[in-house]
C-alpha cells in the first residue's frame, strides 16, 4: 500500500510527538552520528534510490530534543522508526531533483550521489525515504532499508586528516547552531586567506538581522580542508582545477551555478567536523554560488556582491528559503505546480496561504498587493516569484532572496530563519 503524506496534514500528525510522547535521544541514540550514502538515479518521470554506504562518525551534534523534524521542508524526506516507533525525521533537497527539472532529464536516465545524517542508533532501525510529489504536495515512500548498529560492515574509519579551527564557540553544541565553513580551492600556502575569508563571512552574517541578533546562539567553526591547486572548475572556459571537493561552475548549463556534482565527496570531507549546517567558502573571483536546502550552500569569497551571495545561498540551505526573483535565466522548467502550496516558507501560489505568512499582513492590505510606494515597506502578497512571473506571490517588494541590493532580509525570511535557529538551539519541542 502506497504511504503518503501531506505536508500540511503531516505537521499536525506529528504534533503528537512533542506535546504527548517525546522521544527520548538517549533510549535510542548513542553520541555518535551515522552517515547514510545513497545514489539518487532516473530521469524526469522516474526516480530510484540505493543504499550505497553506512559511516560511523564523530560526535552527533544536532538538537537531542527535537528529534522529529517540524518544518517538513524539502522535496524529499527520511524518517527513522524503531519497533514501528518514529525516532527521528529530517526534510532534505538534493541536487538530483533540481536535475530532475531540467529539460535534459526528459532525454537521458542520470545518477547523482546524496548523503544525510542521522544520530546514531543503539538498536536496529529502519529508514524511510519520501520524495514529495509535484502535483499533489504530499511525501510518497519510495525507498526503505534497515539499520543494525552491530553490522560489521559499518565502515568507521577515518577519511581525512584536516584541521577544524573555531572561529566562535557559544557553548554546548547540541543547544546552538553548528555552522561549519568548509575550504574549497585553497592551497596550504593560502591558509591566512582562508581565515581571513572565513572571519569576514562570519562577521559579514552576525551584521545582518536576524543574525545578529542571535550571535550567542551560535558555533562558528572551519575546515581547513586543502586543495592541490587553488580556484575552481569552470567547464564552460576550458579551466579544471584539481581541487578537493572537485567543485564547478556550469551546472546544468548554466554560468553562475556552482555545485558540488557528487555529494559523498564532501560527506568524506566533513566526516570529522562537527556541524548542522555547511557552507563552501571556494576560492574564486567568479560571480556565483548555489545553495540546496539541509544538503549544502556555497560561494566565491572574491567576486562581486561575494557576501551578498553567501547570506542568500545560505538562506536555501539553511533556512529552506526560495528564490525570490522570477527574470533571471535559470534552466529549471516548471519547477513549481501552480496548483499546489510550495513547501518554501517565503512563497505561495495562493493554495493554502493561511499557512503562509497572512498572519504578519496589515489589515487591510489588497491580496494580490500592487507594488505601489504605499507597500513598499510591508508586508504583502507580491506577484513574481520562484522564476515566475505570474502565479506564484513573494512577501515583500524586494529582499535579500530576490537581490543582492535589498537592505535585508523582509520580516517573513526573517521569521523563518529564526525559527530555524531555535530549531538547532533546541527550543523548538
């Protein structure tokens, strides 16, 4: 029988979990973090999931309170279940899917390598893994496997040698935020660079509302993970550097996109690191950058608008926010059913929005909202949005997830990010 869920229906489903029988981390977790590595495979109409690895890692960082994720953002999910009990959830997106909605996944089957983190289980699980499907909203099953921690076949080795350097520590890291910069493109010889890069990111971030007003709530920390040559793939410009997440430019053909093709790749890079959330600082002048939400977010540290880049690639991967503007050449084809309410917490098709941000609108205020000077400054319904022009609404006229010359971020992201803080702060139960 087909296991569906809807994103709104499951939200009061798993309510229960907090106000009625909390699940206990240390019944069912050890402090350590297991690392799934799967190989997400198919083409636009179909999509396949393997097992491929199973990594015991350092210490699990995460929030041990709230264990079963309450925002089910993302266009897939995996939830945990020991003797038929829910222990842990998590929404993720990858690579793949955005790959899924190009218009080369109608022509060829292609395979793309995904990882997610789990703490580590004391007795045998299993794990469900949804895809959310476009034209209904709801997670549907479409992979499952079981866990057992005395499985020899566990790799737990280590896999590199490189150096975390904190940059700010708040205190206990399973009650903040855990973000790890992860170097890529930087030589040995380029190690003052990347501190240098790495503070001003930082600094950059804590400059910023809502940010800095919850700095104490937050680890900073680096990795200081060297390349062989400095810079970045550019495909496009017959430039390939060897570097050590093997990063580039020109994803699904288009200039500025910057990604990591093979996830695993920077799952082995960070398998020592404590951390919630990633952010690929890339050693490069280029103009661009990409972010995947609860997989990854990246960044040139020296082209134009670089700081602007990281704050709103950081904002998808982090707080699952979409892109705000709708002019913009991009090679995703129809990426959003009209006929449904996204899951992104900063756009609507008008579906459902009293989930949406109708709570934070004046009274009064015309829905769709005219971008006239009367609104410029609050809160609204705006058409254009999530690369379209028409049908899909953004909350304001211009944030930071629409430019890089807002002042900031619009009241709605802001909201939005700080729930996710005090989701990784472990205030959220």
């Amino acid at each position: 029988m087909k296991r569906t869920i809807s994103i709104f229906l499951a939200l009061m489903l798993f309510l229960p979990c907090f106000s009625q029988e909390r699940v206990s981390y240390d019944d069912h977790f050890t402090s350590e973090r297991l690392r799934i590595d799967l190989v997400l495979a198919g083409n636009k109409d179909v999509q396949r999931a393997y097992l491929s690895r199973l990594h015991k890692e350092s210490k699990w960082v995460g929030p041990k309170g709230g264990l079963i994720d309450p925002f089910l953002y993302g266009e897939n999910l995996f939830e945990v279940y020991s003797g038929g009990k829910l222990i842990y959830s998590k929404g993720f997106s990858t690579l793949f899917h955005e790959w899924t909605t190009t218009e080369e996944a109608s022509r060829v089957d292609k395979a793309y390598t995904q990882s997610i983190w789990m703490p580590f289980p004391k007795d045998k699980v299993e794990v469900i893994l949804y895809r959310r499907d476009k034209k209904t909203g709801r997670f549907e099953k479409f992979f499952s496997f079981s866990v057992d921690p005395s499985d020899k076949l566990i790799t737990q080795g280590k896999e590199n040698d490189f150096v975390v350097s904190e940059l700010q520590s708040a205190g206990d890291p399973s009650r903040k935020l855990d973000i790890l910069f992860v170097a890529e493109g930087y030589t040995e010889s380029q190690r003052d660079k990347l501190h240098s890069d790495a503070h001003r990111f930082m600094e950059y971030m804590f400059s910023m509302a809502p940010y800095k007003f919850h700095r104490f709530d937050i680890n900073v920390r680096l990795l200081e993970s060297y390349s062989q040559e400095s810079g970045v793939d550019k495909p496009h410009k017959d430039v390939w550097v060897n570097s050590v997440l093997d990063s580039g430019f020109y994803t699904f053909y288009t200039d500025r996109y910057l990604t990591v093709s093979d996830h695993t790749r920077i799952a082995s890079v960070v398998s020592g690191a404590p951390f919630d959330v990633l952010f690929i600082l890339v050693n490069d002048d280029t103009y661009g950058g990409g972010g995947i939400y609860n997989s990854y977010a990246m960044g040139t540290v020296d082209s134009r608008f670089a700081p602007e880049v990281f704050i709103h690639e950081f904002g998808h991967s982090f707080a699952g926010l979409a892109d705000e503007y709708y002019s913009s050449d991009v090679a995703y084809e129809d990426i959003y059913d009209l006929g449904v309410e996204p899951w992104e917490p900063n756009v609507t098709s008008l579906k459902d929005f009293g989930k949406k941000w109708k709570d934070m609108m004046d009274e009064g205020t015309p829905i769709p909202t005219p971008v006239a000077d009367e609104y410029s400054s609050r809160v609204g319904v705006f058409e254009g949005a999530g690369y379209m022009s028409k049908g899909l609404y953004r909350p304001y006229v211009n944030c930071r997830m629409l430019s890089n010359t807002a002042e900031g971020f619009c009241p709605v992201c802001s909201r939005a990010i700080e729930r996710m803080i005090d989701y990784y702060a472990d205030r959220i139960r």
